[in-house]
C-alpha cells in the first residue's frame, strides 16, 4: 500500500457541474500533484503543490484548481465540467525529490 | 516537443519467460525514470526507479536498463507470472522547479498460462 488516498473513488456529474477531489497522503510527503487518466492512455500532468504552494502546471485551463493541506491533503477542484472532463484522477504524493506514489484514483463521469 | 512513448503496445508472454518492455524518451536533460504497473481499475503502483547516472538498477525479479546515448530504457521482468498481467508505464521527470513526470501511453503485458 502507497498511504495515499482518494475519495470519492467514483462520481457522476452533468456538464457545467462543479466537482471537488480529495486525496489524503503519508505524514511527511511535502509534494503533491494531480494527474488526468484518459481511457487508454497515460497519466497527464495537471499540476503539483510544494508546502502548500502550486509548484508547476501542466496544459490544463485554468477551471482546474487545487489546494494543499498542512495535514498532508489536498483538493483538486474542477468549474465548469465538460464531457471531456471524464477521466480516472490520480494524485500521487512524495518527498520530494524523490518518488511519487500514486492513490487509487477517482473515476469521474460526466454526463 | 517532450514525450516517452513506447515501442510495443502489447507485448503477450508465456508464464514463466522472460519479458522486456521497451521505452524511448526524447527529453536528454530528464535526470529520473520510473517504471510504474497498472492494474485495470487502479492507479500506478511503483516498480522501480532509476537516475541518470545510472544505466542498470536491480530489484527483486526486475530490471531497468538506461540507455542516455539513445535515450532508450527498459523494463526486464524475470520468470513473468500471471500476477504481473498489467499495463506497464515509463515515466521521466523533468528537471525544472517541479517534479512532473511525463507518461507514455504504456505497454500492456499479458501473461498466457
């Protein structure tokens, strides 16, 4: 087991919906980022936290958001859903600079 | 523009062989790689790392191979069991502020009895 978690591990929302993320990692991990997994592909790089700052951002608009805890959780926030929004979300925490490791997942439908 | 891709979609093996699953990246100044298994409905669980100083790192029934003059890596998997049928993901981490890591579109291992 990684000690990362996610919730909910799966969610239903319509178009224009806005939808909240929660992942929870391990006492100590002071990084971490979210992904976006499209059906068949790899993970893509949404953004990363650094002690609660936002430490790097991937090719994502700006409706996608996040926030990270002092108590080693954070929020990954989406305005505005669209239907290409359907994805698995991934967070994955470390220590930085060494290996991230990844939760479950949140697999999010938008309808 | 920076990408790791995969050579091989599907690579399907019999129990008990060897396997390998190959990777190109095209970043030369990615000083990380990773290797990382999915299982269907899961998110990506660690295999083993290595640095760019490196070109071989060992773990229990894997190896990783670096090869930075072709910017090729490789995944080795000994004697492969059916536990090991997965889709399997080369990751490089960009050396710039953050540590981002950049995915292929992975391989899927499939292990015939």
């Amino acid at each position: 087991e990684t000690g990362v978690t996610q919730s909910p591990t799966h969610l239903i929302k319509t178009r224009g919906q806005q939808v909240t993320l929660r992942c929870s990692s391990q006492s100590g991990h002071n990084t971490v980022s979210w992904y976006q997994q499209a059906l068949g592909q790899g993970p893509q790089f949404i953004f990363q936290y650094y002690r609660e700052e936002e430490n790097g951002r991937g090719n994502f608009p700006p409706r996608f958001s996040g926030l990270q805890f002092p108590n080693y959780s954070s929020e990954l926030n989406v305005n505005a859903l669209e239907l290409d929004d359907s994805a698995l979300y991934l967070c994955a925490s470390g220590r930085a600079p060494d290996t991230q490791y990844f939760g479950p997942g949140t697999r999010l439908t938008v309808l | 523009g920076e990408s790791v891709g995969l050579h091989l979609p599907t690579l399907s093996v019999q129990e008990g062989d060897n396997s390998i699953i190959n990777c190109a990246y095209s970043n030369s100044a990615s000083d990380y790689f990773i290797w990382y298994k999915q299982e269907s409905g899961k998110g990506p669980q660690f295999i083993i790392d290595i640095r760019s100083n490196m070109d071989k790192r060992q773990g229990q029934r894997v190896t990783v191979l670096l090869n930075k003059t072709v910017k090729h890596l490789s995944l080795q998997i000994a004697a492969t069991q059916p536990g090991d049928s997965a889709v399997y993901f080369c990751a490089e981490r960009q050396t710039d502020s953050s540590y981002k890591l950049i995915f292929g579109s992975g391989t899927r291992l499939l292990v015939r009895p």
